[in-house]
C-alpha cells in the first residue's frame, strides 16, 4: 500500500505543535522547504524531502534521557558512536516515532532523520538532501545568503562535499571532535574526488 504524504504530513506537524519549542518549529518548517526545492532542483520527491525535514527535530526538545528510554522502549540497538554520543541520538528517536507512531515504513526517511546531524557514508540521495537543507537553512547564522545561493545551483555530491568540509573545518575551530560517522563521510567525498 502506497504511503499517504499529505496524512503523513498533518501528523508530523501535529507532533512537532507537542514537542518542539517555538524556535525549532521554525527551523523544521524551513529545513523542510529547502528540502523540498533541493528535491524538485533534482529531481526527486519533494514530498518525501518535505516530510523528512519536517520530522528531522522532532525529538531535539526532548531531555537526553526521555530520548534513550524511547529508544530503548523500541527494543532498537544503538551503534557504538549513538551510545558515545546521546545528544545524535533525537534523529534516530525522531525516525522511530515515524515509524512506530506513525506508520511510516519509508527506510529512506528513515535514514535521513537517523543521520542528519553527522551525515554516514553511502548515504541516499535523500539523506544527502536532508543533511545539507539542515546544514544550510536560511536561519542559520553562521551561513551567509550568498554561500548559499552559490551552493544550491551545485550538484547534490558537490553540495554535500562542501557542507561536509564547512562541517569539518567549523568543529575543529571550536575544538570541537568531528563525530566518526562525518569522518567516514569526508573520506568517501574525497576517495571520489
């Protein structure tokens, strides 16, 4: 049976009024329309795109410990980089309350909210889009309207080349570690390079 997009929709933004602060509805809403130009600019789904972006944070609100004990009441095994890293793991919850609240069985959905935040290797071209529309929606302060519009007339691959080492390069000037799976990432852009 086909999945119902729209049913789907309404009930996604029905979560999102009951568990996102006023901010993070915001960004979801325009994560969720760059994804959805992205999508049409090349050629894929827009309605998947839409969803995706707008369920990405549906979880981001919620205290660490409310995000494990649902993960853990899913019965889902968490990889060695989601336990060493719990502040990832609202994608993953955001992906399971779309699959086991909602009725979502849409693995490329699935993928994407998983891996927004760190972007994997060999991810679809979904999970691409949504990583980058994430990275680069137009409330974010640290990306200027004209990087941005340069971007977006690239191709998806070279889009997430560009954010992943933007990505890279912003977490080591903060002396912030870049999470394993952006590194397996970066190592797959530039074996294609």
């Amino acid at each position: 049976m086909a999945m119902d997009y729209t049913k789907l929709k309404k009930s996604v933004i029905k979560k999102n009024k009951k568990y996102l602060k006023f901010q993070r509805k915001n960004h979801v809403k325009r994560v969720a329309k760059l994804a959805s130009q992205i999508a049409i600019t090349h050629g894929m789904d827009p309605q998947k795109a839409e969803i995706a972006g707008l369920a990405h944070d549906m979880a981001r609100n919620w205290p660490k410990q409310k995000v494990l004990r649902y993960i853990e009441s899913c019965n889902f095994p968490l990889s060695k980089e989601e336990g060493d890293n719990p502040y990832m793991l609202h994608g993953l919850a955001a992906a399971l309350i779309l699959r086991n609240q909602l009725g979502c069985k849409d693995e490329k959905i699935f993928e994407a909210l998983r891996y927004h935040t760190t972007g994997r290797a060999y991810m679809s071209k979904l999970a691409k889009l949504l990583f980058i529309a994430d990275y680069i929606e137009p409330g974010r302060s640290y990306i200027s309207g004209k990087w941005r519009k340069k971007l977006l007339n690239k191709s998806l691959d070279t889009m997430l080349e560009k954010v992943t080492k933007r990505m890279i390069k912003h977490q080591a000037e903060k002396r912030k570690a870049t999470h394993p799976w952006t590194e397996e990432l970066y190592k797959e852009i530039m074996r294609h390079e």
